[in-house]
C-alpha cells in the first residue's frame, strides 16, 4: 500500500466513504457524492447484493432519495449508516 493511499485513508472521509472503510454523518456534498458513488458499485456486485437484499435496498432508496433532492436522504443515511460498510 502506497503512502498517498494510506494518508488519503486516514485524513479524507470521502476517500473512507468511497472505500467502504466507514461511514460518519455526511457533512458536505463531496462526502454525499462518495456515498453515491460507493451504493452504485455495490449494487454492481450482484453475488454479494443477493445475499444481502436488506443492504440492497437500502443502496437503492439511498440513491433514489439523492436523485430527488429528498430532505430525507440524510435522516435516512443516519438511520441506516452501519449498512454502508463494506
């Protein structure tokens, strides 16, 4: 593991976020954009989706809520955020 990788994963949550290495209340819209951006790869690992379709669910209305400007995406984020490990 290359120093950047592993400063850029200690001090940059979006870095985290991205990774699944944790989530934390989103504070700012590139950690949003992050947490996106990670529920669309992990509704790419269709193996790992089907054996978890709770987990499914929640990346789907995550990203539904996002893609309607719903003021309840970040209640629902926080109601949710031990699902967002990866």
């Amino acid at each position: 593991m290359n120093l950047i990788h592993k400063l850029r994963g200690k001090y940059d949550e979006s870095y985290r976020i991205l990774h699944g290495w944790g989530l934390s209340p989103i504070r700012n819209n590139r950690e949003l954009k992050a947490l996106i951006e990670f529920c669309y790869k992990e509704l790419e690992r269709d193996k790992e989706t089907r054996l978890y379709p709770k987990r499914k669910e929640i990346f789907l209305v995550t990203i539904d809520l996002y893609n309607t400007d719903s003021m309840h995406l970040n209640g629902y984020i926080n109601d949710n955020i031990d699902w967002y490990w990866n």
